[in-house]
C-alpha cells in the first residue's frame, strides 16, 4: 500500500498542470500535422460511412499569389456567389454589409473588370440591396433573370417559364413545414425553396433527404429540377443554372472583343459547381485570352470542381478587399 502511494504521490509530483497542457498539445499536433496533406476524409459513422478524396491539385487560394495575377492583367472577369459567400451562413442580416458595397463599388469602377454577383434571391430583394452599385452585374435566382447594370432592365436568360407545376410542388413543401419547425417556403416568380435554416439541422437534414425523393416522383413529368444546396430544397425550371451566367459573361466579353486575361469565381454550395465547371472548361476554348489566370475558388475543403478553396466568408471578404485597394491605386477617382 505504501509502495503505490509512494508510486502515486512521485506522479503526481512530476506530472503538474504544465506538464498535462504540454502533453495534450504534443498530442493535437501530432494528431493533426498530416491534415494539411490529406486527400482523402472519412465521413459518417456505421453503414453510411463512406471515403471522399480530393483532388491533388485541390489548393489553398494564396492572397499574394491572386493579387500578383490581379495587377498584371488588364481585362478581368469577378463571378460572386452571394449567399454565403460574400455573406456570413447564418446571419440575421441578409443585406450586404457597407464595406462589401465600397468593395464592389471599387471593383466596378475599374474599367477593365466586368463583375457578377449571382444569387438565388429575387430580382426586387436584390435591386434594393444593391442599389448603390450602378455597374454591377446581378443575376437573380440562380441565373433566370440578369441585369447588366441598374440602368438596364432585367432579362430572362431562358425562355418564360410556366409555374403551374407549382400547384403540385407547395402542398408537398406544406407537409414537411408542418412537421418540421423552424423550416420555411418561400415563393419566388419561377422558384419554390423549402428551407430548413432555422430548424434543427439533423432532423432538418433527413426532412430534406425525404422532401427530395418526395417532389423528384410528383414532379417527374413537370418540366423542373429538384435540387439540395446548403439547407435547402429548391424546385426551379429546367436548364436554369449559375454556368448560364458564367458562360453568358464571357460571351459578353468575347462579343466586346475583350477577352479576359484574369477570371474568379468564388461559390460555396453545390450550385456554384456549374460555374466552376464553365469557367475551369474555358481555359481550353476561345473565350478566355490565352494564358489567362483563372482561379475557381469553393469555400471551405470539400470535393469541387474549383480548383482552390478559402476557410470562409472572412477570408473572401478579405481578399476582394485586397483586389480592390488595387483598383484603388489605379482607378482615377
């Protein structure tokens, strides 16, 4: 008894506070020095864990390295997702934010970029939030509706839609909003959106799973989609995506026999995907200028067609920010 209180008491002596915070950080970073270098990520637990690789040339977007492209070219075409991108997932305030305004501002005033902002917002939300920018581009839900600039008046990039499909689609939604609490409708001009934000997000999660399956069998003969983003399911019409909106910018540049030496793309959900994919194609087509600089970028590491990612919305604040001090000290005022 003496001897183990003896063998007791010398641990404890030796192995103070300082000694466990020492130990447990060794440990952490040993446990995460290899993340960096990851390609492959374990997701799930039992009968649904399953294996998600990374592709190799999958990178972190460097500040220096995109500001350095930004001042050595000359005609440049800026793609923005908008919601949860430019702005916070979760905010109260959906409105953008004065300073991303200045930066928007600043980046239009440059006459050799054209800017984007795409959305899955209405028309009328998104003119009245971005009502002080005069040059920019906005594309409504998702790319069915595009404005060049404020003085212009808004397109439909696809043919009108009929929205009768509707009648069948909002009951369904209804059913699962009753069921879930805190999950939303909203009812856009060509768009259904079921959301489930402000529920709880694993309930809320399987809900969506159900949903899906649920309007993909009612609306399989409607002319629709049925598509799962960042909490939420979205019926809209078929053939209107954020690759429109891409593809139409550049065509918009080709046209002005200005074809872009430098292109950025920054989305955050699996809508964004159809972006990445026109703008990483184009590299090999006639739209871009040869040896353009092109950088896809998805936020947060997961699998993407964008070729880099950023952590989040604060880092892509902060380098849009850096892109724009550069258009500063160029731009005449």
């Amino acid at each position: 008894k003496q001897l183990r209180h003896e063998k007791h008491y010398k641990y404890v002596s030796t192995h103070d506070v300082g000694y466990w915070a020492r130990s447990f950080l060794q440990d952490l970073e040993r446990s995460c020095c290899e993340h960096g270098r990851r390609r492959c990520w374990g997701i799930g637990f039992g009968l649904s864990f399953r294996v998600v690789a990374l592709d190799q040339s999958f990178r972190k977007l460097s500040m220096e390295h995109i500001v350095s492209a930004y001042k050595r070219t000359k005609t440049r075409a800026i793609l923005l997702d908008y919601d949860d991108t430019l702005m916070p997932q979760g905010s109260i305030d959906k409105r953008p934010s004065s300073k991303s305004i200045d930066i928007l501002n600043t980046l239009c005033r440059d006459k050799g970029n054209l800017v984007f902002i795409v959305s899955a917002k209405s028309r009328e939300t998104l003119s009245d939030w971005f009502s002080p920018c005069e040059k920019l581009g906005i594309a409504a839900e998702h790319g069915y509706f595009l404005r060049l600039r404020k003085a212009v008046e808004w397109e439909n990039c696809v043919a009108a839609a009929d929205c009768s499909w509707k009648q069948i689609a909002e009951p369904v939604m209804e059913l699962y909003t009753e069921t879930t609490d805190g999950s939303t409708i909203e009812d856009k001009e060509t768009a259904l959106v079921w959301s489930y934000e402000d529920a709880d997000p694993d309930f809320g999660s399987c809900q969506a799973k159900e949903l899906l399956d649920h309007l993909e069998s009612v609306l399989a003969n409607e002319p629709v989609t049925v598509k799962r983003g960042q909490n939420y399911v979205e019926v809209k019409p078929q053939g209107v995506s954020k690759g429109l909106i891409a593809r139409r910018m550049l065509s918009m540049m080709q046209e002005r026999g200005t074809l872009p030496e430098f292109v950025l793309c920054i989305g955050d959900d699996r809508s964004d995907e159809d972006m990445f994919e026109v703008i990483c194609s184009s590299t090999e087509g006639p739209s871009i200028a040869p040896r353009a600089e092109v950088f896809a970028c998805t936020v947060g590491q997961k699998p993407s067609k964008a070729k880099y990612y950023l952590d989040d919305t604060a880092e892509i604040v902060r380098l849009m920010h850096g892109l724009a001090s550069v258009s500063n000290q160029t731009t005449p005022v």
